[in-house]
C-alpha cells in the first residue's frame, strides 16, 4: 500500500481545493490517520474507493470518539527584560481546545490486498454542529455503524438511508456513550427501582415528612 503521504498527494490532486490532514495516532496503535474535510468527504471517498490502485472497496468498521474541551498547558521560551537584561526564559502557557466529536473509518482493499487505511470525520462542536456526511453511499457496510454512533453519540449522518435508534428505544432523548453522558436515576420501563438504582433515587428522594400519633400507632 502507498504511504499515507502519497495518498494524501493524490486525493489532494485529484480533487481541487481538497485540503487533507493527516492525524498522528501517540496510542500503542500507531495508525496515522487522514481527516477529511466534511464539504469534500463523500468526493474523497469515493476516490479512495475507485482509484484502480488504491481500491479501497470495504469499510471493516466505524467507530465514534468524542473529544471534550480540554486545556493543554505547554513550555515555551520567551524573550524578557530581567534586571534590565533580555533573556531567554521559560512560561508556561496554556492553550484551550473545544471538543468534536470523530466518525472513524477503517478501510481495506480486498481486491488489492492492502490495508488498513484510516479515514476519520470531525464535527465543528460537540452541541449544535455535530453533523456529518454519510459514507454509506459509498460503502453500504458503514450502514448500520454509523446508525450506532447516531444513536449512542448523537453524530447527525447527512444522507443516509435509513438513520434512526439501533440499540436504544426511540423514545430516548440522550446519547450514553459521550463522555458526560450522567445515567438517570431510573428508566420508564423499570416499574420497581432496584439495587444502584435505588440507592441513585434514594439520593435524590424528598425526605418524608413526620409522622403525627394516629399514624405511628397505625404503623406500628
């Protein structure tokens, strides 16, 4: 398979105005990554999945990351006056990201035999940008995949078939896999609280008021 440069060089001629990034991976992985613009993804795509030599003709799995905000603090070397002397001294900065969400694409060519090349999408934000373009058109085993990053991270796939719930129940409003997703205290198809359940409503329950003398001794 060509490197991850080259790819990157020949979508980039192929598709004017296309401007790629390649993501490095620091995790035990080591899989370097090509982030699509969300405008050109389809267009990317389906040359990754066309070009005679690449031929990326399956898509193995989709997987969803979400990115909260973070800030990243760093050591720069700055020029300042001490004492009346410029020197060269160390700040600590730091420097705040916003948090996305990702749909991460792995993709093999069977008929070449080559892979795996990892294709990833990124949201403008984790509230009211996160939409993104469906890859399904282009490789119908993403199908239900990204039904279940739909589901359980909220990620709006923009022309898909089919784009509904595939493990929760429709009547859900929230997305468990994000990062501060917060369980309930209990679910409407649970009659009776039961073991952490109990004990999460149990934390929140009213404190019940007094008994007066009639219903001590009726309880009693």
């Amino acid at each position: 398979m060509e490197s991850l440069e080259e790819i990157k060089t020949r979508i980039e001629a192929a598709r004017p105005g296309l401007v790629i990034a390649i993501i490095p991976n620091p995790g035990p992985a080591n899989q370097p990554a090509l982030l699509l613009p969300n405008e050109y993804a389809a267009a990317a795509a389906r040359f990754l999945r066309d070009d005679p030599a690449l031929c990326f003709d399956y898509c193995s799995n989709v997987t969803g990351v979400d990115w909260l905000d973070r800030t990243v603090k760093k050591k720069v070397k700055v020029k300042k006056l001490v004492e009346g002397e410029e020197k060269e001294v160390e700040e600590t900065q730091e420097e705040f990201f916003a948090g996305y969400l990702e749909a991460v694409y792995h993709l093999y060519s069977i008929a070449r035999k080559h892979g795996p090349l990892v294709v990833r999408l990124r949201t403008s934000d984790r509230s009211l940008g996160v939409r993104l373009p469906s890859l399904t058109p282009i490789w119908r085993s993403a199908e239900f995949q990204e039904r279940e990053i739909f589901d359980l991270y909220g990620i709006h796939f923009d022309g898909h078939p089919d784009l509904r719930r595939i493990l929760m129940w429709d009547e859900f409003t929230d997305h468990p896999m994000r990062k501060d997703y917060r369980e309930p205290d209990d679910y409407e198809y649970e009659p009776t609280a039961h073991d952490d359940v109990l004990v999460r409503a149990k934390e929140h329950a009213a404190p019940r008021p007094p008994l007066d003398g009639a219903e001590a001794i009726t309880s009693e």
